[in-house]
C-alpha cells in the first residue's frame, strides 16, 4: 500500500498541472472545432513534437546504435519528439498532446508490456500516433516500477480516458489484479505488427528473457523459446557483465569485431565457458563481443524458427535488436538480407505493448488516477509459493564461533620485509581473478595477491607483477634482499602468461590444487575446490590421486553463479554475501540449471522473499548443484572422511556452511582458500628450482614496458582452416609471440612431428573411406549420394559396395567447412540436438548444391536383430526430410528404406533385401531382387573384413605399446566420432602426452567377458563402450576417455555406467563432452589432470 504521504504528492503534482492545463481548454475547443469545420485534418497536424508512426522504416537507422544505458535499460517516459525525460517541449501550448480535454475528449489507448526486464507504457490516440512511451527496468520489483511509471505518465494524461491493455511475461498475475484485458505477448507482437508493418513476412522480436518469431505468411506460425533465455538480452546483459562492461559498450566493441569464434548462446553459462578460454588467451574483446552477437542471431535463427526457412521481408523487433546496431548487423548478415528485405521500425522495442493496446482498443475507459487507484488497493498473496530451508546460522554466536574454527586452518607465515635469500612466486589465471603467492624455502607465505582479471588477463598480470617487484625488499646498500629462484604458473592463462611474462614452468590446476591441500590437511581423503567457473573433485588415497572429476561444460555449481546473480539484482557483492549470512527463511531454489533458477529468483522476488533469504537460497543451490549434478554423489557420505574445499567460491561462509549444513559435519577450509592455486603453485616452484638457478621472469622495468599487439588469421597449412589469434609481446629487448586457435603444430608454424605412436581414429577413418567409386561411363544406374554423417561411420564399407555392385557411382558428402554449416543452420529443427546429428543438414545441403540426383537416407532400427539403435541416428532422415527444403527445390530425391535389422550373423538380415529393392525401383528400373541379395551378401562380406582391419590394427597397436613400453588411451565415442568435425583433435592432443590411441571397437575379443562384471545395454553403441570400459579396467597400460555429445540422452547414462565399471576396478575415467563449440583449453586441462593422477599412482607403486 502507498502511504498517506505518497497520496499527498500524487495530489499536489495533479493540481499543479490542472492549473498549467486550465488555460490551455480554450485552445483545445478551438481545435476540435476546427477538427469539425475542415474535413480530414488531424490533431497531429498541429503538433510540431508528435507524428503520425510510419508504417515501417527499411534497413537500419543512421547512425548505428541509438543512445540508451544498456539492454532494458531505463528510458524515461517521454512525449513524443521531447529531449528530455519525462517533460515536453516548446512552448506551454504545446502540452496539448496530453492536456486536459474537457467533456467530449476524445478516447486515448494505452499498452502495458511488463516483461522478465522491463516495463513498457505506451499511449496511442485514435489515428495510431504514438503520444507516450516508457521504457523501464523493473529489477524484479515490477509493482513499485509499474506504479512509478504510471505516476510519471499521469503528469502527462491528468484526466484523458483511454483503455488500457496489459502483456508480457510478467503481466497475466497483474492483469488479474487490475481487472484489466490481457494478450499473451506473441498475439500482441502479432497484432501490432499486423497495424504497424503489414508488408512483414516474418518478424523477430527479442526480449529480455525470451524471444519469439513469427511466420505471417505461407501458414502463419507464433513462435517462443522455451524455459531457456539463451539467446536473448538476459544472455546480452550476463556475457557484458562477465567482460565488465554493460551491454551498450559491448555494442560499440561488436562493431571492432574482425573474427568470429564460436560461442554457444543455448545457455549464458555455457557460453562464459567458450568465453572465459578466449579471454585467457588474449582474443580481442572486439572479437569476443561480435561473436556474442552472431551467437544470439545463430541462436534465434536454429533454435526458433526450428528448420523453417525464414525468407523475405523481415522485421526486427524488441530492446535488444532497437538498441544494439551490432546485433541487428548479424541478423542481416546471417539472414542474408539487403535493406529492402529488412524492417527495423524506430519504436520495435515497444511494438509488444502497442499490440496490447490495439487488442484492448473497444475496452473500458479510465483515466490513470483511477488505474492508479486500482494498482494502490490490490492485495497482493505474497509468499504463498515459497518453499523454505533452515537458516544457515541458528545465532549469531554460532557463526562467530564458525568464523573463529576456519581461521585456524591457516598456512605459515613469515614477514617479506625481513626475508632474505631465495623465494618462489606462484601464480594462478583463473576463470574470474588473478593471484600470487611468493613464498620462502620453508614453505612459509611471504605475500599474497588477489585481484579480478575483468576480461583483461594480460593487464591484470602485469599489475600483479608490478605490485611484486614493487613489495620485494631491498638491503640497505640497495641491492635486493631476495631472489625470485622459479615461478610457477597454474591455471586458465598458463601458456599465455609463461610467454607473455617468461614465467619459468606451469602446472595443470587438479595438481596444484592437490599439492596445496596435501600440504596444509595431510590426511585429506576429498578435496573439493569451486572455482567461478569450474569445479574439481579429487578423491585421495593413501596421499596419491585415485580419481579427479571435473565439471563437463556447465557452471551452475560455480562462484560466477553467484557473483552473476548479485551482478543482475543490482547489488553489491559483498552485501549480496552478508545478506546471506543472516538470513533467517531461506528460500528453496532447486538444484537445476543456472538459467532455470534465475527464473525462481524472479518468481521469488515478485513473491516479497527478501535479499538475504534468495541469497542464501543460492548458496543451498551452489553446494546442492556441486554434490549432486557435478559430482554426482549418491549421498554426501561417499565424498569422504576428511573433506577439504577451497577456491574463490568457498571463501564465501554461505557456501561453507551451506556444504557443511549438506554434509552434516564439519569440513576443513584453509584460509588461503582463494590462494590454494597459487599456493600449490608456489609449492611446485620450490620443488622444481635448481640450486643456484635464477628465474627468467621479467624485471619490473620490462614487465612495465611490455607492450602487446593482436592479429588473427585463418591458417591454410592443413584441412582444419584454423582461426588463429596471434599475440605479439614486446618488452624492449624480446619479442615473443603466441599463438591460439590452432588444432596442430602447423599452426604455430611448425610441421606436424609423428611421434610414431598407434592413432586409430586416424587409421579408422582413413580405412572407412578408402572404397573408389565407379566411373561414370561404368555406372549405368547414375549417381547415389551417401552423406558422411552419423551411422554412415559405422556402415560405408556395406553401403558403398552394395552400391557399386548395383551399378551406381557413389558420391560422399565432402567434410562441411564453416560456411556449409552456415547455410545449412536454419534447417535444424532444434537447438538441443546432439551436433553430429545438426552436421548432417550440412553434408545433405552440399550434396544437393552438387547436383547429386538422390541421396541414401536409411532408417536401421538395429544392426542385428533384438539390438536397438539410437532413435536420432535412426530416425533422422524422416527429419531432413521435412526440414531441409533446400534438397527437395533442387529435385534431388531421398531414399528411406525402414531396415528393420540389418545383418543376421554374417550375413544380411532376412528381408534386408527385398525392403532395398522397394526403395530403390524408382530409381533402378528393372531391379531384380537376386541382384540386391547378392550385392547384399558382398556387403555385408565387405563389412565384416573393415571391422577385421580395424581389430587388427588395435592387435597391433597393443603390442606396440608392450614392445616400447607406452601408455595408451581408449577413446571411446560413437563411430561418428572419428570425424574431425566432432572430436576437434583431440586423438592428436593425446598423442602429444605420449599415448598410444585406441577406439572402442579396435580392441581385441570384444566379446569375451573379462570377469570384471557390470552394466550391460541393449542400446548397440553403448554396449560397445561398455565392453571397452571392462577390458580397460583389467589392464595397468591403457586409460579410459570418453567423448560424448550434449543433447545426447543415451550417452549421459552410458558416461555413469561405465564410470561405475571402472572403479569397481579403481580405475577412473575422463569424459569430453563435445559439440561445435573448441574449447581446447578446457580439454587440456582435463587430459592433462589423467595424466597426472596416471602418474601419481603409478608413482605410489600402485596399478590402481
């Protein structure tokens, strides 16, 4: 309720501009009589500031990006044409756009869009000219933010009647409360732009938390996205936050942008996982910020308009497309539209709230007071919805004494200034902050340093250089009183700093993390260190590493969680923490995806939860996620007896006692909790520096002249056409350079060493596609197209010489480049397929753009009878087929025989043949069925010697590995990911430490149990990597990685099921979850951490 005060000031501002107003009325009769007297003149006509709206305005506005604070960032409410929030302009008269009218004014219409971000108000009059608009961020406060809207507009319409619409996200729970009509937001887009922009084939309307498309020809479709706000300006607004800007400058940094580097916008939290490697190894931020913006256009053009091809005039619509220019040049670049196809209207972002207006035109009548009246005395349920956890603290004496127990866990220390002799540095890049740790002979702390990296690693490192030189003590005569012996680096940065600053060594951050923890806590079991953007969970045994697990792609169990939310609730983060802490009723946010909860959060905003309650609601959610998506625990009794966590996040005493409050009993952190990279790095230095050895790392003089430079180019010395960022670094005597991007060596310039080591995946794939088709002039059947995709994989050896021995030439797909996938993105039916299965739009397109008359699209149910196949990888020609428009304009013709199994022992499967021959008689005119099962019969020959060669070479593989007495690794995956569009490289990245590599189906006697037990799976491939799994885990020479593709239901199991193999044998196993996205950085850390657990245990004495 408005206190008696507020009431007050409401009367005041309406009597004052009645008074302005009174002597306006004579003028305003005046107008209507002459309204009367000459037939077909407007009131706008004698409105120098107010003009009829245009119908639409093609291409863009000059210019570029109009003002504004941000995406749904305050825009106050103006009369038309004013400079100046919220006040007209000119002379008094002029008021008369929204001046008292008298009896028989005319009916005004207003429209209100309460959206996931902002409030938007507009009025309209009757001939459709915009008089007013508002554009509001509500913060979740969308009461408080809609009645101060309404305030500042009554200024305007003191006692104008109008009706009044209501739309948006948030508006259904008001509209009830106001008694007002309410559109759901899709119509009122509809309706509006049906008004405004008729000539629109399709429109595209982005908001703060959803976005739409709307297909108004050729069989009109409303589309939404769904309870993800990938791709829309929430996503804008986190990724903005994340390189410490807001979204107005990220604009003007977009337009800088010279290369684009793939950026997943299904998620913001997976794209500050593509973001973060890119920032670490110093891409520019231009380039990061175009790339943002050409991942939301991707977004919105696969994920919404779901395969359907989006052509002709086009409007763009929404804040996010009205005030960032940038954006709306990725659209048309990516739509492929010229100017006279484009409509970008100069009021879009309020096209929403003018269709809730024109669908609540023949409604009731109010003036503003009285809507304001309404909004006063509404009873608001709040809280009803709420669920509730305990508190973290029972009493304020209870956390003094949790503050005092964690303090005593502290590292030994000694005084820099009086230090003498030789000290090791250790630095940590992380994901959100840069730190230092310099530290003595003994081990003691000599000095720390914790600053956040804001984007700019470089930067940031060469003011936490300067602060060390600056801090190192001198002896009287003014020479140095300690020299640094090693400097060590950890974490994301690693390569970029030891090149840029001539750090000495790095390590991966699972090892150093370790070693600080086995210093401080000995008999440490567990350690669990969360980080802003990363988890890592290492289990101990007997002191050695006996498995590490880390989080795959998503960070909704991470510190930027936090620190993002704090960030979107315009609070700072130290209070958003200190709320937490004293919270009494915090509030039960879930456990799922970032996304997901930032919408519970909203809900418990609305719902009056205060700041405390949601934030210590959050951290319940970040421990919860942690445990129980991450790590995957059973219950928290598995973690371990004597628990350490650590990193940035666990700094945080919510997120301590949350983890303690979960575990049920108390758990070790260090208070070097946020140094504990740095920390171990130091720690290694010690351990690594030579006697008498000096560290090259760069004096204080040159780390303050080092000066960088940034050029990209597309590499062209292999097939992978790597974008390459290359850094040049030079400190006045060196220059260095370094290079990122690059798949191999021959991206740093340097020819491809073959170390000589087993590669099937290289074999594989070679031998996969060896087969030559016929001659034209020997094919007397034409052309077949196989698309290289999918089970393709597993089965060209059958399909291809089938083929040939009908007499048809077969033509593969060729591998699709950047540009293939391009054209080929707005016939995914679906952002949340796996990529192998989006990959295959790209081979069917560059079959059709090749003329190929038909192409085979087979749907295997199984291989064998009684298996199953995996419903996609089955059932996806059905779906090219009704998506790919493309291939049917250019007449190329799809062949779908249902094969309902394939092979019946080493044969082909009963039936096989004469379904083939069904499919393929249009195509084959006097196709006689004893051809087909003879050709059959040699392909399923054909078959079968492949799959010989391939166990052969995993024979010889293992004895060269037992001959020279080297590692080897079973990449398992699917068969399609022996594609180098899928695996990105990494067989080649696990060579290069030293293994040997092996696929699943490369190792011998498949199907002769080991003894070892375990899962089983009717599910064909699975089943494969199941058996892998249980001949891995009885040998001491061979390590298990798994790659494995988002969206892929299947593989989420399977990854658990033969994680469960393997450590019944304690063995552990490395998961890749790959799709297009390369974040090569990411990987390594992953494999480098096997490597080092291998190691360690190896080292222990143990094969275990």
């Amino acid at each position: 309720m408005v206190g008696h005060d507020v009431r007050v000031h409401r009367l005041l501002a309406l009597r004052q501009v009645l008074r302005q107003a009174r002597h306006l009325r004579r003028l305003r009769r005046c107008h209507q009589l002459a309204r009367r007297c000459v037939p077909g003149l407007r009131r706008a006509d004698h409105r120098r500031h107010a003009r009829p709206r245009e119908a639409g305005v093609s291409g863009q506005e000059e210019g570029g990006a109009r003002p504004h604070p941000g995406v749904g960032g305050r825009r106050q409410g103006t009369a038309r044409g004013a400079p100046r929030a919220g006040v007209p302009v000119g002379r008094a008269e002029e008021l008369v756009i929204c001046g008292s009218q008298g009896e028989g004014m005319d009916m005004l219409h207003a429209g209100v869009d309460i959206g996931s971000k902002t409030v938007k108000l507009v009025v309209l009059d009757d001939d459709l000219t915009l008089l007013y608009e508002s554009y509001e961020r509500h913060l979740s406060n969308v009461r408080e933010t809609l009645g101060y809207t309404l305030e500042r507009a009554l200024v305007h319409f003191p006692s104008e009647p109008m009706t009044v619409g209501v739309t948006g996200s948030a508006g259904m729970q008001l509209a009830d409360l106001l008694d007002l009509p309410f559109t759901q937001e899709v119509v009122a887009a509809r309706t509006a732009i049906e008004r405004r922009i008729p000539q629109a084939d399709v429109a595209i309307e982005i908001g703060g938390e959803d976005s739409k498309i709307l297909f108004l020809t050729g069989g009109e479709e409303l589309r939404m996205n769904s309870t993800c706000a990938g791709g829309t300006g929430g996503f804008i607004d986190t990724i903005a936050g994340m390189l410490d800007m807001n979204a107005e400058k990220l604009n003007v940094c977009a337009h800088g942008c010279r290369t684009v580097h793939a950026i997943a916008s299904r998620c913001a939290v997976f794209a500050q996982m593509d973001v973060r490697p890119l920032l670490n190894e110093g891409v520019p931020k231009e380039d990061i910020a175009g790339s943002v913006f050409d991942a939301v256009a991707a977004q919105c053009i696969a994920g919404l308009a779901c395969g359907r091809p989006i052509g002709g005039t086009v409007a763009l619509l929404g804040g996010p497309l009205h005030f960032l220019s940038a954006l709306r040049d990725r659209f048309k670049l990516r739509l492929g539209l010229d100017d006279e196809h484009l409509v970008v209207p100069p009021d879009g972002h309020l096209f929403v709230a003018e269709g809730a207006a024109f669908d609540a035109w023949d409604g009731e009548g109010m003036t503003l007071a009285s809507l304001i009246e309404r909004l006063d005395a509404a009873q608001w349920d709040q809280d009803a919805t709420l669920e509730r956890l305990d508190a973290l603290f029972a009493s304020e004496e209870e956390y003094d004494a949790f503050v005092q127990r964690h303090a005593a866990l502290a590292a030994p220390r000694a005084d820099l200034s009086s230090a003498e002799g030789r000290v090791f540095l250790g630095v940590d890049s992380g994901s959100e902050a840069i730190k230092y740790v310099l530290a003595d002979e003994q081990g003691r702390v000599l000095r720390t340093y914790y600053e956040r990296s804001a984007g700019s690693v470089v930067e940031a490192a060469q003011a936490m250089l300067v602060d060390l030189w600056k801090h190192l003590p001198l002896r009287h005569d003014g020479t140095p009183a300690v020299e640094v012996a090693h400097a060590c680096v950890t974490g994301y940065g690693e390569e970029l700093l030891k090149r840029a600053f001539a750090l000495d060594s790095g390590e991966v951050e699972t090892v150093a993390h370790v070693r600080a923890a086995r210093e401080l806590v000995p008999d440490a079991d567990f350690i669990l260190d969360i980080g802003g953007q990363d988890i890592k969970c290492v289990w101990l045994r007997d002191g050695a590493v006996d498995d590490i697990v880390l989080n795959e792609a998503c960070s909704s169990g991470c510190g930027a969680l936090l620190s993002g939310m704090a960030w979107s609730m315009n609070v700072r983060f130290d209070r958003f923490l200190d709320a937490a802490v004293r919270a009494r009723r915090p509030v039960d946010l879930g456990t799922r995806c970032t996304v997901f909860m930032t919408s519970r959060v909203r809900h418990a905003q609305k719902e009056g939860a205060e700041l405390g309650d949601i934030a210590a609601g959050l951290a319940y959610s970040v421990v919860r996620n942690a445990v129980y998506k991450v790590i995957r625990a059973r219950d928290v009794a598995s973690l371990g007896r004597r628990v350490v966590v650590q990193g940035g996040t666990f700094m945080n005493d919510a997120v301590l006692r949350a983890f303690e409050n979960l575990y049920g009993a108390e758990v070790a952190r260090p208070a070097l909790a946020a140094h504990m990279g740095a920390y171990g790095a130091a720690l290694i230095a010690r351990d690594r520096a030579e006697e008498g050895a000096r560290s090259g790392l760069l004096s204080r003089k040159k780390v303050e002249r080092l000066e960088s430079s940034k050029r990209t180019e597309i590499c062209g010395r292999c097939g992978n056409a790597c974008r390459l960022t290359i850094t040049t670094f030079d400190d006045g005597d060196a220059v260095r350079t370094f290079t990122v991007g690059n798949r191999c060596e021959r991206g740093l310039g340097e020819d491809a060493p073959d170390n000589g080591l087993p590669d099937l995946f290289a074999y594989r794939l070679k031998r996969l596609f060896a087969y030559r088709p016929l001659p034209s002039n020997e094919a007397p059947r034409g052309d077949m197209g196989l698309p290289r995709a999918l089970g393709m994989y597993d089965l060209y050896p059958f399909w291809h010489t089938l083929f040939t021995r009908l007499g048809f030439r077969v033509v593969p797909s060729h591998l699709p480049d950047a540009a293939l996938r391009g054209r080929a993105l707005e016939t995914i039916p679906s952002e949340s397929l796996c990529y192998p299965a989006k990959l295959m739009h790209a081979h069917l397109v560059d079959l059709a753009e090749r003329g190929v008359p038909a192409a085979f699209l087979p749907y295997v149910e199984a291989e064998k009878p009684g298996g199953r196949s995996c419903p996609v990888l089955a059932g996806y020609p059905f779906v090219l087929d009704a998506n790919v428009d493309f291939v049917h304009e250019r007449g190329m013709k799809l062949v779908m025989p249902r094969v309902k199994a394939l092979l019946d022992g080493d044969g082909p499967a009963a039936g096989l043949a004469s379904t083939l021959l069904e499919a393929l008689e249009p195509l084959a005119p006097g196709l006689a069925l004893a051809e087909v099962e003879r050709a059959a019969r040699e392909a399923a020959r054909e078959l079968g010697r492949f799959r010989l060669d391939v166990a052969d070479a995993g024979r010889d593989a293992l004895a060269y590995m037992a001959e020279h007495d080297v590692p080897g690794v079973v990449l398992a995956g699917r068969p399609y990911h022996v594609d180098p569009a899928t695996n990105h490289a990494v067989p080649a990245l696990l060579r290069s430490y030293g293994f040997a590599v092996l696929t699943e189906d490369a190792l011998p006697s498949p199907n002769v149990e080991t003894g070892s037990g375990g899962s089983r799976s009717r599910w064909e491939y699975p089943e494969r990597i199941l058996r892998a799994a249980r001949f891995v885990a009885e040998r001491d020479d061979l390590e298990f990685v798994m790659l494995y593709s988002f969206g892929c239901g299947l593989d989420a199991v399977t990854v658990d099921q033969a994680r469960a193999v393997l450590k019944r044998r304690g063995r552990s196993l490395t998961a890749l979850k790959i799709d297009e996205m390369v974040d090569l950085a990411a990987t390594r850390i992953r494999v480098r951490s096997m490597v080092a657990a291998r190691e360690d245990r190896l080292r222990k004495g143990g094969s275990r």
